[in-house]
C-alpha cells in the first residue's frame, strides 16, 4: 500500500511516505518554505498544511496523489473537546477543529487527483506513538511507548504497547496538565519564544542549581497511576518574567534547572510506572518533551528499561510518519524500522555540479573530499557539510552539518557568532561509534544525538569546545556501515589530530531552518564567515569565491 502521512494542525507541518510499510522518504514544510518551524502554532494557521513536503515525497516516490491509498492525518477532531472543557485558555481553539474537520477537502485541493475519501484522521499520540514503536530498530515487539508533548485532542500524553501490528492504549492524561505546555510557559516566561526555544531552556538549566524543586513539586507530580498534574505554576514567583533578549539571571538559570529536574522525576516515574504494567525490554519515546536529551539519558540510566529509542523526529512533524506507519500496520502490512534520518531530498553528483555551474560559483572536484574537510579542519576551519540526503527532524546527522576542530576552546564562542545565537548554548561532538565509549560515558550507540554522556575527565581538556559547563555533551556516534563518507571524514581527521571527534551543529544561522538545497547551502556560505563548503564531492573555498580560480579543477 502507498501511504502518505500529514501532520499539519498545530506546529511542524511535515509529510512523510510509506509504501509496503517501508519508510521512502519524510521531509518538514520548513526546509521548503524556510520558515522556521513551518508555522506558528496559531488557529489561525490550522489550515496551512504541508503541500510541498507532500509533493516532494510523491515525485521522489515517482506517483501522483490519485495513486495512494491511503492519506494519515495526525489529529483526530471527533476526540477533541472544547478548549475551555479542557480547562484551556484558548478562545479560538474551534476554529482549528473546524479546519482540522475539513482536512480531507483541503488535502485534496492541495494535492489534485486525490480522494478525499481516501484521509483517515489518525489520533494525534497514537501518530506520536507510531512513530517510535513501528519505527524502532531492533528486536522491538512487544515494546513500550511513552508519548509526552503540548497537546493532542483531548490529552498531552500516551502510555501504550505495541504487540504485533496493534498499538495496546494503557494510560492517558487529560489536559490542562501536560509537561509539554509547562515547559513551554516555562520558555516563554524566560525571555524565549514558546514552541520553537525550549531547548534553550535545558541548555541554560546545566548553568543553575535545582534550588525550587520543592516548591515545584506542589504543582508538577506524578499521580502513581500513569499520569500526572502538571498546571497553574506561578513562574514569576521564582523569577521575574524577562523580555525576548533581556539578559537572564542565576536566578533564571536556578529555575530553569530546577523545573528541568522535576520534569525528569516526573519522566522517571511515568516509566517505571509503564515497565511494571508490561515487564518489556525496550521504551520507544516520541512527543515533543522526547527531544530533551537530558531526562532521556536519565530515563535511560535510571529506568528499569534495558533499551531506550528515540524516535528523531519526535516532535510534531513525525506524526506525520506515525500516522502513515499506524495506517500501514492497521492494514495488515508490517512496518519496517526507519532506515535512518536521511529520508529528505538529496542530489546526484551531476546535479549538483549543474547548481554550481549555473549559479557561477567557483569550486573544485575534490578526489578525497572526507581527506580534504579533515586537513581543513586540523587547520582549524570551519566546514559546511553537505551530504546525502537531508535529515527529518531537528539535528543535524552529518548531512547538513557546521564542523570544526573540537580540541580549540575558542570555537564554541566562534560557532555560535557564526550562527548568531546565544554564547550559552553548547555545541556537539560527532565521534566514530566505535571510540566514543572510551571518551563518553553513557548509552551507545547514540546515533540520533538524543542522549547527553559524560565526558571522560582525561579527555575534557582535549575536545574543550564540545564540553558543556556541567561536562556533559550531546554525542552522535557514527558507524562506518551507516555512514561512510562521514566515518571516513572522523578517520581522517584522528589520524591529523589524534582527536576521533569533530563539532557537529547544524546548517543555519539563527532563526534560520537547516539547510536543505544546494541554494540554501550557498547562501547560508556566502553569509557567513565558514571557510569551506563540501557539496558532495565538491568543495567551494571562502577566498576562492571573490577570487574566482577556474572551475572543475580536481585537488587531491
């Protein structure tokens, strides 16, 4: 069967495609319009859906919108009640339902040729948990799934089990309370943008002490029965509210890390609480609040599950792909494991010689482009790496990638003045998998940079730009077998530096969404101060683009 998933309703519009129960291709409206994030999560933009992403996946795929036979879209508004039933302050919150409602209409306007007949509106975390447990690798059946996030229909979180084909529903919490919108009050009460800069908040929590997780408990705790309270938290009774650029305070960083560890208890709690109702090896995680890798490596560490996956795209858009995977298993077919993050758009060497050509760039066919990136950061540049297939989800996996020389203090202060964003949030490092145990301490493999790991303390002081305050770093091992070129590149590099790990961060600048095409990968370059640019086996040098040396002229 040829599937199409659709998240659209709220935030991170994306669509994703599986045909047979194998995952083809997943991408977010963002990399296409580049709006960061695609939309606000406004009802008033409840209607705008994903019409690029859907039509990428298609053409990728090679078939039209009247070929599929089946469309998932990750809400279902028969589930949903009115906002303030939901104790909600959201006074337009029909006018999302009524565009949720009409979906199938507009999909079909969207996409000409397709049946409208043919949507199935899928609940938002059973997409949520489809996401993580049909797409998990591994021996994954029967698993555990655990789904947190803002907000879905009726609820902002799912226990449930997968057994075979079927998704076995096991606790749920109503809304108001959902640790998803407490951290998001949280975010926005410190001076960021809600939805979009939570992950600033967990950077700043490593630089406070948990001196209000007392008074915190009073108002978010687990309820020993799979759920939770988690509402009507006084925020500025632990800090001021700051302004967007306002420059926080101890105080702030104190809240930020006390809130971060309560949210961790309540996560801890929540899956203990699950592994006792199922006894199975493995958790899946998806929602939004699964993007925070630090109560993930506490989950891991200190829950009685042996194995714990993230799903990467664990926030809304991949209920674009969950929608698509529970529609495919509900058919009887049996999904496969993602094959990986790169699911999004890539380009043949040819083509893209042919974006260099006509956009009158000078570059160079490198004969060793992994050995000629590695001798350009031991000199201490910085590299934008162009690779593959773009990622579907918010990191950057070695194929829309800034990189750096780990071992130079100064390039954390110089990545973030080239991304233009705040001195306080960390870079990180991407290591060959199989050294990556003996320089971090923690779970490995850790591919998806989900997890935090300790640093070993023999090595803080050789890769001192990837380390964070509290010593931690958000790792991405890379395997050979997975990743070639990029191992390749790692290998390279050790051999110059005796390091086996380079910076890894994303492809933009601030406020920007990672680059996608090869236009986006130009002007991100031409931007900002990055010293080379490695499009595939291509490289473009900073002196060389006002210089302009001749074109095609290969470099060992």
């Amino acid at each position: 069967m040829r599937i199409l998933g659709i998240n659209a309703l709220f935030h991170d519009p994306a669509a994703a495609l599986v045909i047979d129960g194998r995952t083809v291709a997943a991408a977010e409206e963002e990399r296409f319009s580049r709006r960061k994030h695609g939309k606000r999560p406004l009802p008033f933009s409840a209607w705008e859906l994903p019409e690029q992403a859907a039509r990428w996946c298609l053409d990728h795929a090679g078939i039209r919108p009247g070929d599929l036979d089946l469309v998932g879209y990750s809400f279902d508004p028969a589930l949903a009640r009115p906002a303030e039933q939901l104790g909600l302050d959201d006074p337009w919150d029909h006018v999302r339902l009524t565009y949720a409602r009409e979906a199938p209409n507009f999909l079909a306007e969207a996409l000409p040729g397709l049946d409208p007949a043919k949507v199935r509106f899928v609940p938002h975390h059973v997409a949520h948990a489809a996401s993580a447990a049909f797409a998990a690798d591994g021996d994954s059946d029967p698993s555990s799934v655990l789904v947190l996030d803002g907000r879905g229909e009726a609820t902002s979180h799912l226990a449930a089990r997968r057994v075979g084909p079927r998704l076995e529903q096991l606790a749920a919490q109503e809304l108001p309370h959902s640790m998803g919108l407490v951290y998001e009050e949280l975010t926005q009460h410190l001076g960021f943008l809600r939805s979009s800069d939570e992950y600033k908040v967990m950077a700043m929590a490593s630089y406070g002490s948990p001196t209000s997780v007392a008074e915190l408990r009073r108002h978010v705790y687990s309820t020993g029965d799979g759920g939770f309270h988690a509402a009507g938290v006084p925020w500025a009774g632990f800090a001021p509210a700051l302004r967007p650029g306002q420059e926080w305070t101890p105080a702030h960083a104190d809240l930020a890390c006390s809130a971060q560890r309560v949210l961790e208890e309540v996560l801890l709690d929540l899956a203990r609480w699950l592994h006792g109702r199922t006894h199975d090896r493995l958790l899946a995680l998806a929602g939004g609040v699964a993007l925070n890798c630090v109560a993930n490596s506490r989950i891991a560490a200190e829950g009685p599950f042996e194995r714990v996956w993230v799903q990467p795209a664990a926030g809304d858009a991949g209920t674009a792909l969950g929608a698509a995977l529970h529609l495919a298993a509900s058919a009887g077919e049996q999904p496969e494991p993602m094959p990986g993050a790169d699911l999004g758009r890539g380009w043949s060497d040819q083509e893209l010689e042919a974006w260099l050509r006509g956009a009158a760039v000078p570059y160079q066919r490198s004969e060793d482009v992994a050995a000629e990136v590695a001798r350009e950061l031991a000199a201490d540049g910085i590299v934008a790496w162009f690779q593959g297939r773009s990622e579907f989800g918010p990191r950057a996996l070695g194929h829309r990638s800034l990189l750096a020389h780990p071992g130079r203090a100064a390039n954390l202060e110089r990545l973030n003045d080239v991304k233009g964003r705040e001195q306080f949030r960390p870079v990180a490092p991407m290591v060959l998998a199989d050294r990556a145990p003996k320089i971090f301490n923690g779970r490995h493999p850790s591919p998806y940079m989900l997890f935090v790991h300790e640093v070993a303390p023999a090595w803080r002081d050789r890769i001192p730009a990837v380390v964070h305050v509290d010593g931690t770093a958000r790792i991405q091992s890379v395997d050979p077998v997975d990743d070639p070129l990029t191992a390749r590149m790692l290998e390279r590099f050790e051999l110059l530096t005796g390091l086996p790990v380079v910076v890894n961060t994303s492809l933009n600048t601030a406020g920007r969404p990672m680059v996608d095409d090869v236009r986006d990968a130009l002007e991100c370059f031409g931007s900002a101060p990055i010293d080379l640019l490695a499009l595939g086996p291509f490289v473009v040098r900073r002196g060389a683009l006002f210089t302009g040396p001749d074109r095609s002229e290969a470099r060992a």
